[in-house]
C-alpha cells in the first residue's frame, strides 16, 4: 500500500535529537522515517524548516457552552491550527460547567462538529460529584480532572479541606488544579475596593501568598491522598522552589504570559488586558520562572488561553475579568525565545509535546516515531514576522502581544495526516478534530 504523504528534507525533532530525513504517513499514522520511502498521493518540501511532533496544549478555555461571545470551540481550535498546535485540553470553567457524564459528552459532540484540531476535556471537580469522579476520568474524551481551589472565572470552586481531600482520594490520573488560596483572597478583598483602584493592584491584591499557602496545601493533602497532581500557571519563585523539592508528586505548568510579560511594565502599557489569575508578577518571579524551565522543573508549558471582549476588559478595575488569548501566539512566542538562547529546540519540543504525552498518558501523540499519530508541527525557524491582533482567529480579536516582533514562526499544522493551517491560512472544513485517547481503560 503506498504513502498518504511524504514530508521530504525536513530537520526532524525525535526522541533521539534533530535528525535530517523524510517521514511517511499512512493511514493517519507515522509509517516511516528515513530516506527513499517511495511515492505518496501528496508531497510537502520540508527543506530548510524543522519538523516538530504535533504540539500539544493542555490548558485552553473555549467557553463553550455557555460564553460564545467570547469563543466557541470552532474559533477556539481555529486559533489553535493557526499557531501550530495539533491538540488542546479544553477547562471545564464553562456555563453549565462540566461536572458530569452528560456535559462531558455534549462537549465532546460539539467538536466532534466543529474543531480543527484533536481535543480532550477537564471535568470539574466540585463538592458535590467527588464520588463520581474516578469514574468520570475514565470516560472517553476526558483528559482528567480540574479543581480551582481559588476562584476566578466562573463558579466552580473547591476551598474546604474536607472537600479537598475528598476530590483527591476519587480517582487516580493526574488532577490539574488552580492554586490560590481563597481564604486569603477575601481577607485582602479590601485591597481593590475604592475609587481610586486601578489593575496595577492585581499582584497585590493576589500576592505570592495566595498562590504559595494554595500550593503548600495541595501537596500535603495530595501526599496524604497518594494522588499526582498538576500544578497550572505557576508564578512565584516560592512555588517553583517548593515544586522542585515535590517532582515525585506534582508536575508543574508556566505559560508564554508569564515567561514574556512582567509587573508593572505590562500594566502600564496593557492595562487590564494584561490581568489574568494568577497574575503577572515583577521581574525577579519571571527570572525565576525560567530557571525552573532551564532546571528541568517546569513540565509543560500551557497557553491559559482564556479569551474576553474588548468591551468586558476595557470596564474599570475590578470589574474587568481575568484571562487573555494565547493559544496562536504561544509557539511563536516560544520559538522566539529559542532563538534567543533561552532554551534549546529540544527542550521546547520536550515542553509541548513529550511532556504532556507523559505527564498524562496521551495514547500514540506527542512523539515523531513511527507507529503515532501523524500529527507534525513544521516551522521555520528563520522566519522574522510581528504578531497582529488581525492575525488572531479567537472571537474576542485582539492578543496581548499585538506588535511584538518574533523570529520563529509555525508554517503548517498536520493532524493525523491532514493539513489543516498552511502559511497562516486554515485548511478544509471544521470537523476534522477527534477526541484524544490515553493510555488507560475507557468506560464507567
């Protein structure tokens, strides 16, 4: 049988380092790497670029059901296609929330409809269905559990330790949690209330405590649960010391925001389009951050890509909501920084896409070898360009980083085999996504 597609003379980032050779796809799947692997239907010139395993980003709000206005899983994964990412693990933070068995599965039918990209969903964790969770987890389509132990956007929220440690003992894939402590939130509440309040308080308001006390508490009662978790947009130079100390338990997630933007210079110049939970800190946690990245602490990265109108973030602080889009800009971003010297290839492709195959068991993804999923990232790593809010697919039409000039920048998007985002133009019809499987039994 001969070959669907054949990417020639492409630098290819495997397990084993860059390696310069072909790779041929069939049937969806990696049948081949190497050199004069015969004819296929379609052939693509990968000479000059690098040809990445399909990135993976495992935190992205779509706000379907519920906030479409703001997104929806089509322009969501569009967004996602665009930046060279070949699958997204979409929040449960929606309206209903998913916290069962039925809004699992009305999400999984809707980008079964509608996404350009391959998919999987967090369940929420809440009070009320932590006896149902280890069978939740196991459903199709799931890609574990989400617990906020602080609030944020929307109305799920797990802050009683009774509650906590109930969650945890459910269950045993590894669990995604938001860490603020929300006790600690409302007693500092009085901090942002006032006339003359303005974004630049957020970090005061959500200081280093709230995200280490949230993070100290997880971990004691995840060890004493004996259950893995994942901690999501880490911060502060506390918690990256604490998490180092903890890699037996927890694994730990920075965004592109947090590595590229920092107090108060990102206030003054963005205002409240710079707020997001946890927030953006000063210099000295972002230094931090990237020691983490350089150490081998950080995991994964995740874009936290969480979208808001321009008419919600122009409403005076408070009242402005938190998030930011990120899920196009963050390879770009990324790639930049390689370019800088602030990480290797290697180290961003063990990132996004090594790493969130292993932290959480993602079945024949993540890795360019034989036998996976053709799912395949080419970029040119040479490619000067400024990102545009014009260039951005989300719903909500603008990014934080309008204007900023990267070197570095996604030329095609494959998922499965499938083309689907040539030279920034998306390709064939929404639809082509299918639910991620793991490496664990599938079923109540």
């Amino acid at each position: 049988m001969g070959n669907d597609l054949l990417i020639r003379g492409g630098t290819l980032v495997t397990p084993a380092g860059l390696v310069e050779a072909d790779v041929a796809v069939a049937g969806g799947r990696i049948v081949a790497i190497g050199s004069d692997l015969g004819d296929a239907a379609e052939s693509i010139d990968a000479r000059g670029l690098h040809v990445l395993p399909g990135c993976i980003d495992t935190q992205v709000h779509f706000r379907e059901p519920g906030l479409e206005h703001k997104e929806n899983l089509q322009s969501g994964t569009a967004s996602a296609a665009l930046g060279g990412i070949t699958a997204v693990f979409e929040m449960p933070n929606t309206n209903p929330n998913t916290d069962s068995a039925e809004q699992l599965a009305d999400k999984v039918a809707r980008a079964e409809r509608t996404a350009h990209v391959d998919f999987a969903f967090f369940v929420g964790a809440t009070a009320d269905n932590a006896e149902s969770l280890g069978a939740l987890e196991r459903l199709p389509g799931c890609c574990g559990i989400k617990m906020f132990m602080g609030s944020s956007t929307g109305t799920l929220l797990v802050d009683d330790t009774a509650a906590i440690r109930r969650v945890l003992a459910n269950g045993s894939r590894r669990m995604a949690v938001h860490c603020e402590d929300e006790t600690r939130l409302l007693e500092r509440r009085a901090l942002i209330e006032g006339a003359d309040v303005t974004v630049a308080l957020h970090p005061v308001w959500r200081d280093e405590q709230v995200a280490l006390r949230s993070t100290q508490r997880l971990l004691d009662l995840a060890a004493e649960c004996r259950r893995p978790v994942h901690v999501l947009h880490v911060t502060t130079a506390q918690e990256a010391e604490l998490l180092a100390r903890h890699k037996a338990l927890a694994s730990m997630e920075c965004t592109p925001q947090h590595l590229t933007l920092f107090a108060p210079d990102a206030y003054e110049q963005l205002g409240s389009y710079a707020q997001m939970n946890p927030p953006i800190r000063g210099i000295e946690h972002q230094r931090a951050l990237w020691r983490a990245v350089e150490q081998g602490v950080v995991d994964v990265l995740g874009s936290d890509h969480a979208p808001h109108t321009r008419e919600e973030k122009d409403r005076p602080y408070p009242r402005s909501p938190s998030g930011m889009p990120g899920v196009q800009t963050m390879l770009p971003l990324m790639l930049d920084a390689v370019n800088a010297g602030k990480l290797s290839l290697l180290r961003l492709v063990d990132l996004l896409c090594h790493g969130p195959q292993r932290l959480f068991g993602i079945a024949a993804k993540g890795r360019l070898v034989v036998g996976y999923d053709a799912d395949l990232t080419i970029v040119d790593l040479k490619a000067r360009r400024r990102i545009e809010a014009r260039w951005i697919a989300s719903r909500c039409g603008w990014t934080p980083f309008d204007g900023r000039e990267v070197t570095g920048w996604p030329r095609r998007t494959i998922v499965r085999g499938q083309t689907v985002m040539a030279d920034d133009e998306l390709v064939g019809a929404p639809g082509l996504g299918q639910a991620v499987r793991f490496q664990i039994p599938q079923g109540s």
